[in-house]
C-alpha cells in the first residue's frame, strides 16, 4: 500500500523545516551550478523558462516535478500573495516531498 504525497501538505512542512527557494530567477541561477534536490514547475509556467529551467535540472541531475497547478495556485500553498511559477527544494526538511518524482 503506497501512501500518496500531497504536494499541499508537503510544500508547508519543507518550507516550515527545509529550506525553499522561490521564483524562476533563482531557480536557474541554482540548478545552473548544480545546487538543489528537486525542482517544482508549475502548470502555467512559461514556456521559455520551463525549457530553461528542464534545460539545466537536466544537465545538473536534478528531477523536475511538473505540478498540475498553477502559479497562482501554487502562490497559495507557500502563503505568499503573488504567483510562484518554480520553486527548488534545497532541503527537504522533516518533509517527503521529493517522494514526488517517485509516484
């Protein structure tokens, strides 16, 4: 019996414990040098920074999450009030959420 991961859940404990960095602009300036366990990429994200952000995850080997909700949506989740295209886990903290990738 496998337990499902709910990104919701998870996403408060890591940001709580671990250690979260938001938005696009420091995601790729993270993975680009490597740093980072999982990148999380939302729905809408656009197009242009989701092949850059896939681009160098890839080149780095860090798995990507592609979220099925917005930025909006995932704004929510981390209790900000603006729109959260990516975000990169640097720790996980007492959270699961890189079990993602394995679901």
């Amino acid at each position: 019996m496998s337990e499902v991961v709910s990104l919701d859940r998870e996403l408060k404990v890591a940001l709580r414990t671990g250690s979260i960095v938001l938005g696009s602009r420091e995601v790729l300036k993270l993975i680009s040098v490597g740093k980072g366990k999982l990148v999380i990429v939302a729905s809408n994200c656009p197009e242009l920074v989701k092949e850059q952000i896939e681009y160098y995850a890839k080149l780095s080997g860090i798995p990507i999450y592609h979220a099925p909700y917005t930025n909006m949506e995932i704004g929510e989740m981390c209790q900000r009030k603006h729109s959260i295209s990516s975000l990169l886990v640097l720790e996980e903290g007492e959270s699961e959420i890189l079990k993602l990738v394995e679901q």
